[in-house]
C-alpha cells in the first residue's frame, strides 16, 4: 500500500467503496487523515465497517468538517449530470479527486532523489495490452515494476515507493478527469476514439479528459510524451504537447497513408513505425528494431503500435535494445484480447471479448483473413457499421445478444445466422469452420458490450474459452 500525506489530521470523504475507494481509504488512513466512507450499496459499507472505517451518511453529513472529496470514478463528475456528491463539494468549497492524485501526491511529496519513475497510459484501445507489456519487459529486464491503477491492482494497493521502482499505470479517462498533478516521467496515448461520451458530454469531453495525462511536463522536456498519430484526435494532440515533451509518435502506417508528415514532424527528433510486421525507429534515418513476426503474442497492426510503445518507454528508462526486444518477443499476451484459447482439428479460436467497440473490433478483424466471427452484445453508437470494409474477410458471423438483430442488417449480403448465445454460437462456428478442410479461425470479437448476456467483458470472454474446451479443443501449449 503506497500511505497519502497531505490530509493528516483532517477528515476526508471518501464516495464509492469499490476497489479503488477502499484502497484510498486504507492509504489515507496509512497518511494519518481521518477518512469517512459511504456507499449506496449495503453490502460495500458493511466491508468497510469491518475493516473499522467511520461511516458516514454523506447525504446528511456537514460538507464543512471535509478536507476533499475523493470520488470513485465509477461516479460521474460532469455527465450526463454532475453526481450529487460533486454538487456538495462544491457548495462546501472543497476539491474533488481520486485515487491516481491521491498517487500523484504520494509520489511528489517524496525527496527528488527517492521518487521512482513512473510511465502512465492511456488510450480509448491497447491501453491494457501496452501497460501489460511494458511492466512484462521491464521485469524481464530486472528491474523493479510494479503494474495497476485501470488494470489489475487499484494503484494505491502498490507497493510502497523506492527510488529504483517503476509503476506502470493504466489510466482511464474518468481517472484523468479526477487528476491534476499526475506527471509521469513517460506519459503514452495509444489512440482515441470515440467511447464514453455520455459521461464526457461529447467527443471534446473526452479528448480533453484524455489530454490530461499530458497536463503536468517536467521542465526543460524532461518527461516524454508518446502519441499515436494514425487518428486525427491523437495527431493534434502531439502537436499540442511537443513543445513541452520530449516526442516520439507512433504510426502503423505507411508513410502518406494518413498525412505526408514524416514521423519526426514534431520537430522532437524521432519517431517509430510499426508496420509488415517489423518495427523501426525513425529520426535522420530508419533503423530496424525488431521483427514482429516473432512475437508469440503481438499479433496485428494494433499489437505492432503497443510494441512501438513498450521498446519507446522501455529504453528510455534505460533498458538496452537487446533486452527490450527479447521482452516484446516473449510476452505471453492477455486474456481476452486477441488470446489463442484452443485447436481443433485445423480449426483456430481466438478469444477477443475485450473489443466492446467496433474500432477495437477492427484490430482483430484485420490481424485475420478468412475468419468466422462470433459477434454481438448490447451494442454501441454506430454498432458495426463502420467495420463494412472488413465484412469481405468474413467467411460467416453467428450473432448473439441483443445486438443480434442490428448486426444482421448491418452484415447484409455477408452470411450469417442469430445464434443468440454464446455456446450455440460457438457450435455453430466451430463446425461450419471444420467443414472447409482448411486452416480457419473463429474469432469472438464482439464489437459490443457485454451487460446483456454477462456481467463483464472477462465473464464473457470465460463463456466462450468453455465453450471452446468443452468442444474438445486443445489449449495452447504454455512455452516458457
């Protein structure tokens, strides 16, 4: 547990006890602050009781006897309405935060020469797969890495600091947008896309909740900003930040493909490309850094973009070349994105639950060719039909969930059947690909969320690995 200073003595009101309003309320506490919790759910302020936190009903409580509030991302602070804690914050005069300032504090109250370096992501997609295989490689390097915040461990629940560690953080926007102090030494955004918009009010919302991660340069460039430039939301952006960052973007494509600027447009020096399978560094020349092709688990043009990031960040915090490549060669991958779950017979499943939008749909979609798709869900704006181009390299879709029928319309011409759950669908697939005699994948990448069948993209993604065991698949064979 990483302590918060700053509040000692004071009484802090803490909203929302999920997983990182209980770590905050142990850090603060840990910091010598009196912190006082609340939740609407009984069972939350039950757990929190027996871990002999104050409850307080905050609903009737003096706003005045409060130091902050520290809000649960969960809660919305501007949209679709403010959350009625915010408006009594406000009313009270007092700031509103969360857990990553509350991290971002803890780390800048520390003497210069005890702070460990920390990378912050971010991103609308990639952003689990990059902080995963950056923390992957720098463990692989020996180093000392400690990997959480939107991923895995609330960031508070960390280790404590010490000056040779580095924290990997993946950073969700609603996290940004309760930030204004976070200053990573190396600060990435993978891309942007249009996602959450009914809780940043519109695409400028969250562009600017994004750009947070940027808000707080060391001086004299001494933080380092990494950037996709291969969508124009991300593009401008690393025009806005290279005045104060060291820059290096990030592009997938071919050079002319999206814009004539060279890589290295920013006038930061460098840049990196990752397409055909290779990645290169780019600055006065083009330099080779590895082919992607060996990668066990960094399949696809998306993946390419999340290696650029991982080498980038890598050695700029010291990492030699050799050892950064070995790490992005070796990196197992993560559940539920793009993960090899099983073989039958010729037959190939690929457990992609994690694309609950159509872009991130799109990375999958493109990393195959010929592919029978499990799609469907609660679908998003837009639901599929910004993915038609890619609708040629579907041999035939099995649709689920309520978005079954929109998808059918979508798909038009191209085959498919209402499978409407999960095991039917793969069923469905896994015999229609069997009978082709050839090499085939079936892909579950549903390009919707997943509340209509499951509580949550993994449970979802578990569904499908069941489905595709109980089959009589063989898992993939797990190589050291």
């Amino acid at each position: 547990m990483i302590p918060v200073p700053g509040f000692e003595g004071q009484t802090v009101a803490v909203f929302g006890l999920g997983r990182s309003g209980l770590t905050a309320a142990r850090a603060l506490r840990a910091g010598g602050a009196n912190p006082v919790l609340w939740d609407d759910s009984v069972s939350s302020r039950m757990q929190a009781e027996a871990e002999g936190f104050e409850l307080r009903d905050l609903t009737t409580a003096d706003w005045a006897d409060f130091a902050a509030l520290v809000l649960s991302p969960g809660a919305p602070l501007t949209h679709p309405a403010p959350h009625w804690t915010v408006d009594r914050a406000r009313e009270a005069g007092i700031e509103i935060i969360g857990d990553l300032e509350l991290f971002a504090r803890a780390v800048a109250a520390l003497p210069a020469d005890q702070r460990p370096k920390v990378i912050g992501i971010t991103g609308t997609n990639g952003k689990s797969t990059t902080t995963a295989l950056v923390g992957w490689v720098l463990k692989q390097a020996g180093m000392t890495v400690h990997v959480g915040g939107n991923i895995g461990i609330g960031v508070l629940a960390l280790p404590a600091p010490t000056p040779e560690a580095v924290y990997v953080i993946e950073c969700s926007s609603y996290q940004l947008d309760l930030t204004t102090s976070f200053a990573p030494d190396v600060a990435i955004l993978t891309n942007i896309s249009p996602d959450h918009l009914d809780r940043h009010g519109d695409m400028a919302g969250y562009v600017a909740a994004k750009a947070r991660i940027f808000a707080n340069p060391k001086p004299g460039r001494g933080s380092a900003a990494m950037v996709s430039i291969d969508d124009v939301a991300s593009y401008w952006l690393a025009d806005d930040v290279c005045d104060d960052w060291s820059l290096a973007c990030v592009s997938t494509r071919l050079q002319g493909d999206m814009t004539s600027q060279p890589l290295n447009a920013f006038v930061s020096g460098f840049g990196f490309r990752a397409s055909d399978g290779v990645l290169t560094k780019e600055a006065d020349g083009v330099e080779e850094i590895a082919n992607l092709a060996l990668a066990r688990s960094l399949p696809g043009r998306h993946n390419a973009q999340n290696a650029a990031f991982a080498y980038g960040a890598v050695t700029r915090l010291g990492v030699p070349h050799d050892a950064a490549v070995e790490g992005l060669l070796s990196f197992p991958g993560l559940a539920h994105r793009m993960e090899h779950v099983g073989t039958l017979s010729r037959v190939r499943f690929i457990n992609d639950s994690k694309a609950t939008n159509a872009d991130a749909a799109r990375q999958a979609l493109s990393s195959y060719d010929p592919i029978f798709w499990i799609a469907g869900g609660r679908a998003k704006a837009g639901g599929i039909d910004d993915l038609a181009d890619l609708f040629p390299r579907v041999t035939e879709a099995f649709l689920i969930g309520e978005a079954a029928g929109p998808f059918a319309a979508a798909l038009g011409e191209t085959p498919h059947r209402v499978s409407g759950d999960m095991a039917s669908a793969v069923a469905a697939a896994a015999k229609a690909a069997a009978a082709t005699g050839r090499d085939e994948v079936v892909l579950l990448s549903p390009a919707a969320a997943s509340f209509d069948q499951f509580p949550d993209f993994e449970a979802r993604g578990e569904a499908f690995r069941a489905a595709v065991l109980s089959l009589g698949a063989a898992p993939p064979e797990v190589r050291p």
